[in-house]
C-alpha cells in the first residue's frame, strides 16, 4: 500500500491526497475504510492503493496510517 498525507477535505464528501509526487490524488468517502469522513482532518497520514476513477486516477482503501 502506498502512503501519503491528506492535504485537502471539501464538505462535498470528496479530498486529496498528497503522494509527494507532482500531482495528488482524489478520493471519495466511499473509499474510505475503518473511518468516517467526519473523523478526518488535513495532514493525517494515510495509507491507500491506487486506482481508476470516472475522471482518473482514485485512491481507494483508504486507512489511517
């Protein structure tokens, strides 16, 4: 599992990720696992494997680290 730190949360449902490489990656709380969207916050460490979503590349399994 790759590992990053959540660098934006919107009240739509949906954030990023900073992987330390040039771009971020999307997640939506339904990819979330072990936790609530409510419960997280910016700079957490998490942990993710990457995938595809409609509009690109999409974390999912996303878990606190």
């Amino acid at each position: 599992m790759a590992e990053g730190t959540i660098k934006k949360l919107t009240e739509k449902g949906f954030g990023f990720i900073d992987t330390g490489g040039s771009k971020d990656l999307f997640f939506h709380h339904s990819s979330l696992e072990g936790v609530q969207y409510e419960q997280l916050q910016e700079g957490q460490r998490v942990t993710f494997t990457e995938g595809s979503g409609p509009k690109g590349p999409a974390a999912e399994n996303v878990r606190l680290a």
